[in-house]
C-alpha cells in the first residue's frame, strides 16, 4: 500500500502531462483544420460573377469551359404573355450575372441592325447590345464574351449586305472583337467579344453556318468543330431535358477542344400551335439547378438558357473550379 502512495502521485503527473500534450496537440492541429478551411474559402471568393474567367489560367481553351449563356438574349418584349420573352434580365445585367455566351438576332433594316424575336422587335438595337457588351469588357478585362450574331426576319430598306453592316459596327471598335475561325484559349480572348457566326460571309469568326434544325449536330469545319443540340420544338419536355444531360455528360467525358453549345431553351406549341416558352422554361430550369447541384465539377460547355439568374448562373460557373 505504501508503495502505490508513493506511485500515485506519479501516475497522476504522467496522466496530466499525457493530457497537456494532447490538448497542446489539439490546439495545434485545430488552428491548422481552421486555416485550411479559411485557404478553400478564401479559393472560392476569389471571383465574383463580373470577372470569374479572370481565376482560369490564360491557357485554358475555351472549348474546356463550363460558359452561362442566353438564348435570344434581346428577347423581354411580347404582345401575348409566354410567346417571345425569353429573358427578365437585360444585356448588361445578364454580364453581370456570370452570362458569356450572348445569343443575338440581328434584323437588318435601313442598313443597321435591329434586334428581332421573330417579327417582333424588341426596343433594342445592336448598337445597344455593344455598348452593354463593351462597357462591361472595359470594367473586366479579365473576361471574353461570345457572341452568337444570325439575321432574324426579313430584311427591309437596306442598300448593302448583312454582312457590310456588321463590318460597320465591327470597325467601330475593332480592338474589342475577335474574329478568328478558330477555338482559341482564353488568354487571347481577354477583353473582346468573340464572334460565332450564323450569318453567310467570308471567313470571319467561327463559321456555325451549318446550324441544323430542331436537333442535335456536329459542325466540323477546319478551324473549329462543334457540337450542339438546338431542339426547340418541344412536343414533350422529359426528351428535352433527355437531350440536354446526354450533351452534358458527352461535353464532360470530352478531352478534344470541341466546342459544346448545349441549348436548354425551347417552346411547346399549345392549342391553335401558339408557343408557350414558359412551358419549357418552368419544367427545364429547375432541372439544371438540381444537375449542377450534384455535378460541381468538370466542363460542360456552354450553356444557352431563357430566363437565367445569378444562381442558375452560378451554380454553372462554379463547375470550372
């Protein structure tokens, strides 16, 4: 007995200094854990939706980008609710959102352009458009915009072809434009407004000229291929949405420089065959939330929606990282 009195106060220091180390220990080990979740926080609050392709390496090819875009990106104008609005946020404010792919319908009338959803003219004009565009580049230089530019309705007053008019504009600002048949990286595109082509001309930006109909297609030109599903006569929204996951997962599984242009827009046509844009819209939108909820991560090409907002948006852009 009188040998554990002599022990025990021992045992109870080697018991406190067993305890002091494991508490130095978790003190050393938690502000390590806490500095290392400050480091992957500080990593995703390094952009914001106005300048997130200035966080991608400059060698990046753009066809490796997962990219938020519009689909007639001019369209908030219509006579008959859900017939032709297509977007609630205007040009400047779609930037601002993280959108870097701009789809826009040029009418040519009166040897300029006005912006058409068909026939229905949408109170804006290119000039419009490139004023958004370019002031939003001026303020982030880090970033690069595509632009889809295709002739919509018919031509009237004009003294000169479409492609001359869009050459007008063009040598407004030429710096800010790159007109390039190819599919280049991202450092080289910083600033400027690259042209996708859907108009009959020269060579003069990436030739998507061979734009099939209400499908899913290859073009595969020389310079530049690409994939895209533009299904937009939607007789039943699940195939819809069925086209658009395939094209994500290809685009994903995909090492090439293939440029991927994945259209989740649409329209069902209701009774009397009138368009009902919303129909589509409502059903796919939420769908692309929730994919981009579960799948954080990889490249999925661009992806041209109606309606988007910034959190749609995000959830896209946040994939790239």
């Amino acid at each position: 007995m009188r040998n554990f009195k002599l022990q025990f106060p021992l045992i109870v220091a080697g018991i406190l200094a067993l305890t002091s180390c494991k508490k130095q220990e978790q003190q050393v080990m938690q502000p390590k854990k806490m500095q290392e979740k400050s480091a992957a926080s500080a990593l995703v609050l390094t952009y914001t939706m106005s300048n997130w392709m200035g966080s991608l390496p400059d060698a990046t090819n753009v066809a490796q980008i997962s990219i938020p875009g519009t689909h007639d990106s001019g369209a908030r104008t219509e006579p008959v609710a859900g017939t032709a609005k297509c977007q609630n946020l205007s040009i400047a404010d779609q930037l601002t959102a993280g959108v870097r792919y701009l789809d826009i319908r040029c009418r040519h009338i009166g040897d300029s352009f006005a912006i058409h959803h068909g026939s229905i003219y949408q109170n804006l004009n290119f000039t419009d458009v490139l004023n958004a565009c370019i002031g939003f580049l001026n303020s982030n230089p880090t970033e690069t915009i595509i632009m889809s530019v295709k002739e919509e309705y018919d031509p009237s007053n004009n003294t000169r072809s479409f492609e001359q008019t869009f050459d007008s504009y063009v040598s407004q600002n030429p710096t800010k434009w790159d007109l390039g048949d190819g599919v280049p990286t991202l450092g080289s595109l910083r600033g400027k407004i690259k042209l996708l082509r859907r108009f009959g001309a020269g060579s003069k930006g990436i030739d998507a000229t061979n734009w099939a109909d209400n499908t899913t297609f290859n073009i595969n030109n020389s310079a530049a291929n690409l994939k895209v599903q533009d299904y937009y006569n939607v007789s039943n929204v699940n195939t819809k949405w069925s086209n658009i996951e395939t094209l994500f997962n290809e685009a994903n599984n995909d090492t090439s420089n293939r440029l991927y242009l994945n259209y989740t827009s649409g329209y069902k046509a209701l009774i009397f065959g009138i368009p009902s844009i919303t129909t589509v819209s409502n059903s796919v939108n939420p769908k692309i939330n929730t994919f981009f909820t579960n799948n954080t991560h990889g490249h999925y090409g661009v992806v041209p929606m109606d309606f988007v907002d910034a959190t749609r948006s995000q959830l896209i852009v946040n994939t790239n990282f």
